[in-house]
C-alpha cells in the first residue's frame, strides 16, 4: 500500500515527439507519480496469458530502490534510463496542447491522468512497458518512503497489446549485456576497499590476482572492454576476469580452513601460492593456452575447487608454500588429459559447467594422499562401498567403526 494516498489526479508536462515509428510523450517526472499513474500485467500462462511482464524479482526491485532512493552524491551521479509506459484506455487521460517552442517548433503538452478512473481489481489501463523494477517500490510502502527524485519517462498512448509486446521483446532482446568481466571491475574501483573486502572478498582477491607481479595470473586475465590495446603489445590474455573471480569464490566455498586466516591478505597469500604450484606442476598444459584446456573455464573452476581440497591439507599443518601445494597436484598430474583433442576415458574434451567441474574436481581429489601415504578419500570410499554392498547385520556393525574413521580423517 503506497504512503501517498488521497490523490486522485496527477499531471505531468511533456514534448510530443517520435521514436523510430511511433509518436511518444517524453518528460521527466517524480518516479512516485509515474509508479501510482501506471499498472504492471504480469504475464501468468494460466491466470492471464496475454500479459506481458515477466514475475517480479523483490531483490532487483529493491536494489532499484535503494539506488534512487540513496542520498545525493556529486562524487556519484546516478541516472535511470527511460521508464516506457502506454496508455491503454484513453478515457484515463486528458492531453492539452500548451505551447510549441524553438525553431522546430516541439509540442508541448499536458498530460492529465485520472487515478479514480484506473482504479478496479487487476485493471490495467496505463501498462509499464519497460521499467517495472524501477517502479515497483518507489511509490513507498509500510517500510520505504516514497521516491521524489526525477526520471525520464516515454509514454505511448493507444499501443495493442500486441503492439507492447513487441517493444517489449525489442527493447529486452536487442540490448546487449554489459561484460560481466567489466562490470565487476567497475563496481571494484567504485567499491571503498574495506567495503569490498568485507562484501566481496572474491574479488578483491581476484583483482590482487590479476595486478600483483608476483601473481602467476599477472597478464593473463581480460578485464573486459577492448582488446586493441593488449593487441597493439603483443600481450595474449586468455582468461576473463569473472572466470577468476568465481574460481576464487569457489576455493573460499569449498575450504574449511582459509576463513581461519582472519586476515585476507593471509588468504590471497594461499591462492597465490596453490596457483603458482599449478603452474608449476602443469607447465606444459598452462603454456599453450591454444591446445591446452586448463585455462578455459571448465579448467579454471576445476582447479579452483580442487584447490579448497588441497588448501585444507596445508593449513593444518602450516605447509602452504607452493612446494607443498605442488605436493598434492603431482599426484592428481595424470588424472585426465588436458588437450583439446583428447580422446578416451581421460579426456575432457566437450565438458562444461559445474557439473562436471564437481566430478573433475573429485576425481582428481580422490588420488591425493598425506605424505604418511593414507588417502583419506580413498579409504573412506571403500569402507563405504564395502558397508552399502554387505548383508544388513554386517552393515549395521560395521557402521559405529565407519563413524569412527569418518570422525579420525576429519581431525587429521
């Protein structure tokens, strides 16, 4: 329920004008009025299905909200693309001519919408064609005040719905996304550091990857926008940002033990270190970027989960130097064959997603061993193989004795 109540007409001013083939009304307006004059039709392919909005995300609407709704910052400027609404029924609105001025003489206008003619259960007569996140909130609620910030605004009147949909596939499917590689690096120079470690130490973690000199990424990673640069150097960069960016997320999610380095310094230190031995021990596959698969994504996250397995073997016994790391990654080397064109059971040639980055991962997890030669993995796959496959009194005894090696392999 909107805090603005007891409105029953609102106006706007506008200039009559065209876009590509059809005459609009544009202007700008408190974002709280456009959201109370117009109504989303949420498509429903059983409840109403000719509507056009896809559901409603709460989070991307509330993430509008709190971007419009934030203070002013000159540092800062924030700005909303156009929100495009159409006039279904004509009787809710009344159109006066005010002026026309400059030399191509622009209609100006006043545009009168009447709020009680709109109002009834599920009735749309102004439709949100574009713009149905940026509105939703805005006109307040019982938790937010309402938006009295100016946006722009494109209003059609008299479109079919027909006719929206199509604007509506136009505007959504034309577009292209911004580079994730790109935007990330963005919101990294905008975020203050002890914000973006505290929220995104992936990455921060994946930047220092990508700046530090040291760093055995350093000069690999694309951070997104044009390349002629890098070209114009004779520098080859074959990994995207947000390849690294979620390879460190994952080494952070799959570890048990890299939180208890409090400090992220401390933490980059050891995905450092895991990435120097994986250059190390595959020297050859990390080289030839061309033939090889380990810098490709499904390389990338990988040994990206397979290092949270590994950086739970050092930490305990405080052996994190790439030398301990090349340890482990030595005995998972020959697990698969890495080149394209790999062929047999070894190869992972046409393999993708997180899927099979799980099971590359594991397979290659399951051939690691402490230096005392125990595979943990290994020994806790064949006790439990052994209990599922046995008769149900030799499963039900040997179950405390398994509990036992499962509660042994977690304190090593």
């Amino acid at each position: 329920m909107s805090k603005l109540t007891g409105i029953n007409e609102i106006v706007l001013m506008a200039v009559e004008t065209k876009n590509l083939d059809t005459i609009c009304y544009r202007g700008s307006a408190p974002l709280a009025q456009l959201a109370m004059l117009s109504q989303a039709d949420v498509f429903d392919q059983d409840a109403n299905p000719k509507g056009l909005q896809r559901d409603l995300s709460p989070k991307h609407a509330s993430e509008a909200y709190e971007y419009c709704h934030r203070p002013v910052d000159s540092e800062h400027p924030r700005a909303y693309p156009e929100v495009v609404i159409n006039v279904r029924d004509k009787k809710v609105i009344e159109i006066e001519e005010v002026e026309s001025a400059g030399e191509d003489r622009l209609r100006q206008v006043r545009i009168r919408f009447f709020l009680e003619k709109m109002r009834g259960p599920d009735k749309v007569s102004v439709s949100r064609v574009d713009g149905n996140h940026r509105l939703f909130y805005v006109a307040g609620d019982e938790h937010r005040d309402p938006v009295l910030a100016e946006g722009p605004f494109q209003i059609q009147v008299g479109l079919t719905q027909e006719q929206e949909a199509s604007l509506f596939v136009d505007i959504n499917s034309n577009q292209k996304g911004l580079n994730s590689s790109h935007l990330h690096i963005l919101k990294h120079r905008l975020t203050p550091e002890e914000m973006e470690i505290k929220d995104h130490p992936e990455r921060w973690i994946a930047k220092k990857l990508t700046d530090d000199a040291a760093s055995p990424w350093h000069g690999l990673i694309h951070e997104g926008g044009a390349k002629k640069g890098a070209r114009t150097q004779g520098l080859t960069r074959p990994v995207n940002f947000a390849s690294i960016e979620t390879g460190v997320a994952r080494t952070l999610a799959k570890s048990q033990y890299i939180d208890d380095l409090t400090r992220i310094e401390a933490q980059y230190g050891v995905i450092r270190n895991y990435w120097a031995a994986v250059k190390s021990v595959f020297s050859k596959e990390w080289a030839d970027v061309k033939n090889y698969l380990l810098l490709k994504n499904i390389g990338v996250l990988s040994l990206s989960i397979l290092g949270g397995t590994i950086v739970d073997r050092c930490i305990p016994r405080g052996t994190v130097s790439p030398q301990d790391m090349a340890y482990y990654l030595r005995q998972a080397r020959g697990v698969f064959d890495w080149h394209k064109d790999a062929s047999g059971d070894r190869s992972l040639a046409g393999m993708s997603g997180n899927r099979a980055a799980l099971i590359i991962a594991g397979q290659m997890a399951a051939q690691l061993s402490d230096p005392s030669g125990t595979s943990v993995i290994r020994d806790l796959e064949e006790k439990l193989i052994q209990q599922s496959s046995g008769a149900g009194g030799e499963g039900a005894s040997a179950g405390p004795q398994l509990s036992a090696d499962i509660a042994g392999a977690v304190a090593r």
